[in-house]
DNA sequence: ATTCCTTTGAAGGAT
DNA sequence: ATCCTTCAAAGGAAT
C-alpha cells in the first residue's frame, strides 16, 4: 500500500463505493447460506452465491438492479462529485497518487 | 495487523 | 470504443 493516507488507522473518512445488484443479493443471502451448510469462508459462500445469481430467473435479478440503481442514485446525492478513484490504491499511477500529502 | 481468497458489476484508467 | 484493473461485502485462512 502505497498511500499510508488510506490505512484504516490513518483515521481518514473513506465514503465506500455503492454496492453492485449482485453485493446487494449477497448481503441479503449470505445469513441463508450460512444456515443451510457448515461452510464458513467468505470465499466459499461467495462461489456458491455466485452460482445462484445465475440461477436466478429475471424478474428476481431486476430486484437486485433496481435496488442498485436506487443505491447509486442516493450515492450521488449524499457525495455530490465523489470518484471512485479517492478510494483507490496508487497501483496503476503512482506518480499520481492524491493523497501523498501527509495526515 | 494486514492481505488473500472469491463472486458480479460499476467505474475509472489505459490503449 | 474496447480492454483491463480496482473495489465494493465478508470472514476464515494465510502471511
């Protein structure tokens, strides 16, 4: 990690990026997987939702697209010119970063 | 104490 | 205009 600015222990207030239709439905049927299996790894439940979501028929998905839309929109009136980028790692362009001033 | 893993999709950057 | 990378969630595992 290039941008110490970013370490959670910085203490800088990081605004998210809105979640996608498909983290929403995980966020709503993670507890339901945990449930039903012993399986406890996030990266396990994930594959396993991942399958599900394509089952899932097209009236349901539009549920999770329309939520995102929603989530989106309300991202925008709460941060009005936020960028995804203020959360990005230096990565790509180091030589770019934003917030090489100290904190 | 952090990073990895793993999924889809939005968004940004690069080409 | 199209391709590539990051990161949103999450939590056990790995480092």
């Amino acid at each position: 990690m290039c941008c110490e600015c970013l370490s959670p222990s910085a203490g800088r207030q990081v605004v998210k990026k809105p979640l996608n239709a498909f983290m929403l439905y995980m966020k709503e049927m993670r507890h339901k997987v945990l449930q039903e299996g012993r399986e406890r790894e996030s990266a396990a439940i994930n594959r396993i939702l991942g399958r599900r979501w394509h089952a899932l028929s097209q009236s349901e998905q539009s549920k999770y697209y329309d939520l995102a839309q929603k989530e989106r929109l309300l991202h925008m009136q709460l941060y009005p010119g936020w960028s995804a980028r203020d959360n990005y790692v230096c990565t790509v362009r180091p030589s770019q970063c934003p917030y090489t001033v100290s904190v």
